[in-house]
C-alpha cells in the first residue's frame, strides 16, 4: 500500500483553502490533512456570489493541532504556510524539531526581512526545502508573453507596464474587508506587499533590476491604515539592453484591470491577465491569444509542479525558492521606502 503524504496548514483562510482542495484533487486519496489552529473558523470559504456554508474540518477530515509543540517529524512531509504575511517566518522558525521537509511558503516570503538571517539559518541547518508560491508566473498569458519575448523578433525594447488595479471590497465577499490581512500594516497589507506579483513577474521577465523611485498613498476612503495606490519606476535588462518599466497599482479601481504592456520598436505585447487574452501588435499587423479563462488552471498549474518536485525527491529550483522571494520582497520593501 502506498505511503500517504502528510500535509501541515498553518492558515486555512481564502488561500490555504484554495491550496488546500487543490491539492486533495490531484493527491485524491494518496494525503493526510492536519493543521495547526487558533482562529478556528470552520465554514468552507465559496466561490463567489456563493455564502458561507460547511465544515472544512469535517469535509477534508482534517487532524487538529493547537500546540505547536504537539507536532512531531513523523506527522508531516510538506507544510503549508498561509497565514497572514506578517507570521510566515515566525511560523517556520517555531518548527525547529522538522527536518528535511518541504514548505510551501504564500507569496510574500513575509513582511520584513527581520528574520531573514535566522531564517536561512533553521532552513538550512534542518535541510528545509522552500517554494514560494507566486501563482502568476503559471498564468497561461504570461506563459505565453515569455515566449513570444524570448523569440527577440519585435526589435529594441523601449518600455514595459506592469498594472494592476482592484476593489478591496471585493477581494473576499464573505469577509469585511476592514479585518482582511490587506488593510492591516501590522499584518503585511497593503497593496505594494499584497501584489508583490507584479515586482516578481518583473524580475523574472527581465532578470537585472534597478530600484529607481516610487511614490505610496492612501489615496480613497478605503478602511485602512497602509497605502492603497504605489506607483514605480525601474530600469531593466534584457538581451542587453536598457528599458524602463512602471509598477503601477491601486486596491480602489472598481473595474478590475491586470495586464503587463511591453513596448517595443515594431510594436507592442498586451496580456491582459483578467480577460486571458495576448495581443501581439507587429508594424502593422494584430495577432491574438486567447485561453480558458479559469481562474484555478494556474494554481493547480503551480502545485502539480511544486508536488512533481515532492515526489520525485528535488531540489527547488532558485527561480521558485527563497532565494528569488528575498529579492522580490527586497524590491517591495524598497518600493515602501522600509529599506
């Protein structure tokens, strides 16, 4: 009989639900679900314009822990980090009697570097692998913007946006946005770390950045203590060559917008991250690409790789692990004017 994989959530909010469901389908019977659990809300979080309903307890037979103490070696082959931003690296530096464990880490690595050094210190001394999940780098319209882009066939490039603007209100419809992660400084929010997205597609997409400036606002009527609209700029390279990109987001648009626009001398890339649609503007010609607009295809796109990697016993490769978050979450800190 096969060894079923032991799985540890610390956090079953919106995401470490997502997360969680994803992996029970493509483990299906082959995983064993605990938790560790303070705030111990049980509904099942819906997709939405559904309500709250559920026990995701009873639904997934999860085993409870409430002492982190309680957990031994034995109990766990991968952990799950998703809860508020603020606690990830407190969290793992409480598990200091795991070893040679995979963690999956929720984007951002955490909200400040202060605990960086011990951090590299546990990870390594205990043989920890880290992914961290930035589930955009699987998003099928950047998939295909990297491809085109590595082709080099659309001449110099000039300058690139990355844009995202959203409604906090919206974000998560069964909660009151006034208590969510995201309008809380003391718990990582704010829309520079809670989109840190754009920063770690930048950085991948071009590979060299340089911080050039940044300006953060609380700029609506929003309920929250941290900023709601950040607007930067960089210098990149690629295929050596200069370009200046735009970093420009907000948590109060009322029509949800996501795209990256790259222009170049014969013409531009529009992937309209919301609408999954890439558009190729060359001289004078147009050319698009549309693809299955399902929100999930990337996060089950991002586990079924971080879960091949498990199985197979690999290493994490630097592109996904703790080392890229380090230099993402150095970028946003910078961005915030914290470093």
């Amino acid at each position: 009989m096969k060894k079923k994989i032991k799985i540890l959530f610390f956090g079953l909010g919106s995401i470490g639900q997502r997360h969680l469901s994803n992996t029970v389908k493509l483990l299906k019977n082959n995983v064993e679900i605990s938790a560790f659990r303070k705030i111990k809300k049980k509904f099942i979080i819906p997709k939405k314009g559904k309500k709250l309903s559920g026990d995701i307890e009873k639904k997934f037979n999860i085993k409870l822990f409430d002492n982190i103490n309680q957990i031994k070696n034995k109990d766990v082959d991968i952990i799950f980090i998703t809860n508020p931003s603020s606690l990830h690296l407190k969290t793992i530096l409480k598990l200091k009697k795991l070893k040679n464990k995979y963690i999956f880490i929720e984007k951002p690595l955490d909200s400040s570097l202060n605990l960086i050094n011990k951090f590299n210190v546990l990870i390594n001394k205990n043989n920890l692998r880290i992914f961290v999940g930035y589930n955009l780098r699987f998003h099928s319209c950047v998939i295909k913007l990297l491809e085109i882009l590595n082709k080099n066939k659309m001449g110099r490039i000039y300058q690139s946006t990355f844009y995202y603007g959203d409604d906090l209100r919206k974000w998560h419809i069964y909660e009151d946005y006034t208590k969510s992660y995201a309008s809380k400084k003391n718990l990582g929010g704010g829309i520079v770390l809670s989109s840190i997205h754009e920063f770690d597609l930048m950085i991948n997409i071009f590979k060299k950045t340089k911080f050039i400036s940044s300006h953060n606002a609380k700029v609506s009527n929003l309920k929250m203590d941290v900023e709601d609209f950040s607007i930067s700029n960089f210098e990149n390279e690629i295929f050596g060559q200069k370009i200046l990109s735009t970093v420009n987001l907000n948590c109060f648009q009322r029509n949800k917008e996501r795209y990256i626009k790259i222009l170049f001398e014969n013409g531009e890339i529009y992937a309209d991250l919301i609408e999954y649609e890439v558009r190729v503007k060359k001289n004078e010609t147009i050319k698009k690409f549309k693809f299955k607009k399902e929100n999930n295809l990337m996060y089950l796109n991002e586990l079924k790789f971080f879960l091949n990697l498990v199985i197979k016993n690999k290493k994490i490769p630097n592109k996904f692990n703790h080392l890229n978050a380090i230099k993402s979450l150095q970028l946003a800190l910078k961005v915030k004017k914290l470093i």
